[in-house]
C-alpha cells in the first residue's frame, strides 16, 4: 500500500487507519485524515480516488466511509490548490 510515498506521508496515512472508525464519520478522524491530504500537497504527492477507496475496502471500511473520505481528499486537494493561487504559488 503506497510503498512509493515519502516516509512522513505514509505515516500520517498509517496513523488514520490504525484508528479510524470505519462505520460512520469521526471529526477527531478527519483531522487526522486532513493531515494526510495536507502532507500528500507539501509533498506534490497524487493519489487518485480510486487507490483510497481500493485500500479503504481492504481494510474494512463501510461503503460510505469510503466515499465520504474520498469527498475529503478531493475537497482538500480543490481546497489547497486554491489556497496557493491565493498565496501566488
């Protein structure tokens, strides 16, 4: 699972999934989840939906969990693009 990403990056996702309530959304959850979008931009890392909801399955996450994470990571990446038109970057 995501063995090509830097070392912070997979941890942050590790640290997600070791924890996450995989039935119904968890505010303290996605902020961890926002940490893993947050390091995946810094870093220039892309993910497509597709791998998280692949590696969300795997590891046992409810159908609608892994749409609602998969609505995260693409608002996130929407929402820090922006961010840094804003910034001039």
């Amino acid at each position: 699972m995501f063995e090509n990403l830097p070392a912070e990056v997979k941890a942050a996702f590790d640290d997600y999934l070791k924890g996450a309530n995989k039935l119904v959304p968890d505010s303290k959850d996605d902020v961890k989840f926002f940490k893993f979008v947050i390091l995946c931009h810094q870093n220039k890392v892309s993910i497509e939906s597709i791998e998280i909801y692949e590696i969300l399955e795997q590891k046992g996450f409810d159908e609608a969990m892994q749409d609602h994470l998969v609505i995260l990571l693409e608002g996130g990446r929407d929402l820090l693009a922006e961010y840094d038109k804003v910034l001039g970057r």
